[in-house]
C-alpha cells in the first residue's frame, strides 16, 4: 500500500512549503495520481481559479500539473504512477522504479534519472533536457517514447540494460531511442542509437546472454589458488574465447550474425561512417603498394613492376599503381610483370569498387540523415 494517498501528499506539500522541502526518498507512492485532471479537480475543490495569483505551492501554472520541482524522490516507488503534467524539474529521482509510470506532457528538465526504471513507462511529450549524464544506466525496455526531448550525451555510458548485460533488451531500449530521435529530427542522435541497437544485436549472438552467465559462474567456481595465479580479467578472456571455439551444450553462440555484424561495424558502423571507409581506402591502396614492393624485393622473379629480380622500382611508382589499381582506371605506363602481379591488381580493383560503391552509399544515407 502507498504511504500517501494525493490529498495526503499534497496537504504535506503544501504544509511544507513546497517539493523542496520534503524528504520523499524511499517512500512508496505506487499508483498515485498526481495527473493534471486530479490536480484540476483539487483546485476546483479549494475554489482557485486560473488568474487569482501564484495558487498552492503544489500547482505548476505552466504545465497545469503537480509541482514535484528539486524533489527528493530516490530509490521512491513511482511503479503505475500518473504523473501527466507534472513539472519534475531538478528532482532526484535516482534508481526510482516509475515502471509504467504516465509523464505525457511532464517535464524533468535537469531530473536526476541515473539509474531510474521506465520499464513500460509513456514519455509521449515528456521534456528529458539536462545538462549532464541525467539517463545514464536509465531502463527503457518497453517504454513509449514520442516527442520526448533529449540527447545522447544524457545517456552516457549506455541504458540500463546495456550496463546489465541484457542485449535483447538493450536492442529494444535503443530502438525505442532511435524511433524518438528520428520525431525530434535529431538525426545524428538517431545515428547514434542505431548504431548502438546493431551493437546489441552483436552481444547477444555472442557472447549472448547464456554465455555471459556461464562464464561468471565459471569465474565464481574456480579454485583460490587458480584465481590467485592468473588473473581474473585474462582468465575471462579466455573463457570468451573458448566459448567462441568450442560453445558449451545449451549455451547458444551464431557465429556468423556476430562475425556479418562485426564486419559491417568495423568497415563502416553500418552504413553510418563514411569516412572510415575512406580510411580502409588509404589503407588498402598503402597494404597492396607495399605487398608488391615486398615481392619485387624478396623475390628470385619480377612480380610487380620490377624489371629484374631484386631491383625493385621507385616507391612512387608502387603507391600510383595501386591507386590506380584500387580506382580500376588504369594508365599505360604500369602494367603487372606476371601472373601473381596481375591477380594483385585484379584483387585490389574488386576492393576498391565495393569499397567506393559502399562510400557513396554510406555518404548518401548520412546526407539524407537516412
């Protein structure tokens, strides 16, 4: 049972001359209904009327809500609680459960959210403004997210159940995000979540949930003296990898969604960084430029441009070959000396048309904030 009924609360709020000045931390106010339409009917009930002067402390004339402004509302249970219209402004409502809380149209500009749980909560309107990490560690798995002003900086190292470890649940936490960053126009934000949605994709094809677990209880059980002697974070890695290689009965691994979703991460973070493709380009055009300037110089036979074995040709003339190679022009004054030379050109030219067909297509998606 809730510690306050709304007559209850707000009486104290009002006795207390305001949000500021009551200590909430703890309390359990699970279900109450501090709604715009409840407070409403409380002012009809005292008889003020819009216009007669600032009104009880507890009224906020201009989200026409309950005023909870710097309230200390931490670790307080808010689960189902209807806080429409609210004005929560500067509160402090770190690890507060406001699982399926209503905030349509409230606002917790500069709120302490750290921690919070919104599992299930509607932030339809709702102002999330802040300064700083406000929604670092936040749960949003299964929340309702429309309008709802915010930025990325405000979440810090991740969602909640990122920082859990919970992947699935991260992945529908950052698509809830990326959803509300597209309305706002925000594109680069919305870049920003889909990129990390992909990312939890990743985590749980491996190391997965199950793996997770199985390697924490492998940690816990291992003897004193094992611990003692190597150390916990090489012994964790180990254990990934030997869960990678050979995956333990009824711990579920898919290599290949993990390596396909690495891939598209480190080549281009999903078709959301056109300029790392720009620097795989440098670096391939630099790795072939070298391979063949290697091989004229190691080996007993022309490979590449060398016109005799050993005698390699000017390193210019390496580095403008594989450029060309890479960008499939081609200039008469270069050509492949032999077989191998012309399987490295032909190597070279096939990644250099899916590595600039993938730029421009990249770069297109990041201009069209696609």
């Amino acid at each position: 049972m809730a510690d306050y009924s709304t007559e209850q609360l707000l009486e104290m709020l009002q006795r207390q001359g305001g949000a500021a000045n009551v200590d909430l931390a703890g309390r359990d106010l699970t279900g109450i209904d501090l709604s715009g339409d409840a407070i409403g009917e409380m002012l009809e009930d005292i008889g003020y009327q819009s216009g007669q002067g600032r009104g009880p402390v507890w009224f906020e004339p201009w989200t026409k809500g309950v005023s909870l402004s710097h309230a200390k509302l931490r670790d307080a249970q808010l689960r189902m609680a209807d806080l429409r219209n609210a004005c929560l402004e500067r509160a402090d409502l770190r690890n507060a459960d406001m699982a399926g809380v209503y905030l349509q149209d409230a606002t917790l500009e500069d709120a302490d959210l750290r921690r919070a749980n919104l599992t299930g909560a509607v932030l339809s309107h709702t102002i999330l403004w802040a300064k700083f990490a406000s929604l670092e560690g936040v749960y949003l798995y299964g929340t309702q997210m429309e309008f709802a002003p915010c930025t990325r900086e405000q979440f810090g190292a991740g969602v909640g159940e990122e920082l859990d470890r919970d992947w699935m649940r991260a992945r529908e936490s950052y698509l809830a995000l990326r959803h509300n960053f597209l309305d706002l126009g925000r594109y680069t934000d919305a870049s920003w979540a889909y990129r990390r949605e992909r990312r939890m994709e990743r985590a749980a094809a491996f190391p997965s949930e199950e793996g997770d677990r199985w390697v924490r209880d492998i940690l816990l059980a291992a003897p004193e003296g094992r611990r003692a002697w190597l150390p916990r974070w090489l012994m964790s890695r180990l254990l990934y990898l030997r869960l990678y290689v050979r995956p333990p009965l009824g711990v579920p691994v898919r290599r290949m969604q993990h390596l396909g979703n690495w891939v598209q991460d480190g080549t281009c973070e999903y078709g959301e960084n056109p300029w790392r493709l720009g620097l795989w380009a440098i670096a391939l055009i630099l790795a072939f430029a070298g391979i063949g300037l290697a091989a004229d110089a190691l080996s007993d036979t022309p490979v590449s441009l060398a016109a005799m074995a050993h005698q390699p040709a000017a390193v210019l003339d390496y580095l403008a070959f594989s450029l060309l190679s890479f960008t499939s022009t081609g200039f008469q004054r270069f050509a492949p000396v032999s077989s191998w030379g012309a399987l490295l050109v032909g190597l070279e030219g096939m990644l250099g048309l899916a590595v600039l067909a993938l730029f421009m297509y990249t770069l297109g998606r990041r201009m069209s904030g696609n």
